[in-house]
C-alpha cells in the first residue's frame, strides 16, 4: 500500500499486532504462521478503518513501522511473561513468548511517544499496564465459560472517563480471560469494572488516544470501542 493511500481513501490504516505460531495446520499445510483471528481486521473495516497485520518483528523497527499508521491495535493472546512485571510464574501461567512480547511492547511504546491513537484489547491492555509500569493478576475464576468458548458478562463504565463517553451505560461484553490487571500502570485510570470488581478498561487520560478493554470487542456486534479509535485515528 502507498503510505498516503488510507488518507486519500478517508479511510485510516490500522495496524493489528498478530500471533506468531510454529507448526499451524491448514489445508494440506502445517507451517510456522503469523495468523490472527479474522475478527479482528472484520472489526477494524467494518468500523471504517483499513486493517494491516503486524506480526513480531525486531523492536527497533517499531518506531518506523508505528509512523506508516494511523491507529495500532494491540490483540489478545497469550499471557504476558511474569518476568516483565518482576513476578514469579504462578502455576496457570502460560508459557512466555518473548518474540511477542517484545514486538508488542515496542508498539506501544512507540505509539504513547508519537501519539499515535491506541487500544489495547485484552493481553493488549494487560500489556499497556505492563509498559507503563503496572502489574497482573496471574490467575482468577469466573472470566472464562470454558476454555476456548467465549462467554458474556456486564461490564460497568466509570462516568467521566473516555470510554463512558463511548459507552456511557453497562453493556454486556464477549469475554475470555483468567489474567488481570492488579497495580495501575503511571498515568493510567480505571474506566470500566465487572460486576466483581475486576478492572475491566484503563485509558490514559489527555490529548493522545489511549484505551484497553479487557474484553473481546471482535468478538460482538458493538462497533463503539473501535469506532472511537478509527475517529481518533482520522483526526491524527
């Protein structure tokens, strides 16, 4: 793509960071893939945004590659290595994938110092927490119907936050987590809780455009969260 082909379009470009998996099968193939769920780039373009997948790259290319965007959305997926919040492992972490953490916190980085709208969808806002200092809960009941199902459950804006502008009532979200944000990262605020307290959205209040949501918004119907970044990324 022409870097100013998503402004002559109106359409602005939204990268999506993506999973890096060895061995994945399709078709008659099993190879190593960056691959992400089609829900994703599905929301992105139905929000009206163009989508461009960002798989774990060298982090000194973050900056470059951030400067081509618009926007930059920071996907769900495996937990964040404990050792990058200075925790012990708990016995339902899951295995680290340092590629991807490192990738992805560069991103973020990257977007916060040139301003550069950001949303952070579930390990996406764990990690913005992370980057910014924050720490995990590295395992809770509840957030899960079972492994590999999407379940739903109410999550409640916090009134004067930017994503109570967004979404200024509950609303039932698509959810599927067993991680958690526990100390706020510097600079950032609760913006949404569930109904047991567990902190749901922080965003980083001021000028830039910074959100996660600890739900799967690719998951629903509810255009809101992402339409909020593709604005916020047109007006960038």
């Amino acid at each position: 793509m022409n870097p100013g082909e998503a402004h002559v379009t109106g359409r602005p470009l939204i990268g999506v960071s993506t999973y890096l998996e060895a061995g994945t099968r399709w078709g008659l193939w099993e190879l190593d893939a960056a691959l992400l769920p089609a829900g994703y780039p599905a929301l992105v373009q139905r929000a009206g945004g163009l989508a461009a997948m960002l798989p774990p790259d060298d982090p000194a290319h973050a900056a470059a590659t951030v400067a081509r965007l618009d926007g930059v959305v920071i996907s769900g997926g495996p937990d964040v290595d404990p050792s990058r919040y200075g925790a012990e492992r708990h016995p339902r972490t899951g295995s680290p994938r340092p590629e991807r953490d490192a990738w992805e916190l560069a991103l973020i980085g990257a977007a916060l110092a040139s301003g550069t709208p950001l949303l952070g969808i579930c390990r996406g806002m764990q990690l913005l927490n992370v980057a910014l200092g924050g720490t995990l809960v590295q395992h809770i009941e509840g957030h899960v119907e079972r492994v590999g199902v999407f379940g739903r459950h109410t999550v409640k804006p916090v009134p004067g936050t930017r994503y109570a502008e967004v979404a200024p009532e509950s609303a039932s979200v698509p959810t599927h987590h067993h991680q958690a944000v526990d100390r706020l990262g510097d600079g950032l605020v609760v913006s949404a809780y569930a109904e047991d307290g567990t902190i749901e959205a922080v965003e980083r209040p001021g000028a830039e455009w910074v959100l996660g949501v600890q739900w799967h918004p690719e998951m629903g119907e509810d255009l809101r969260v992402m339409g909020a970044l593709v604005r916020a990324a047109s007006a960038a």
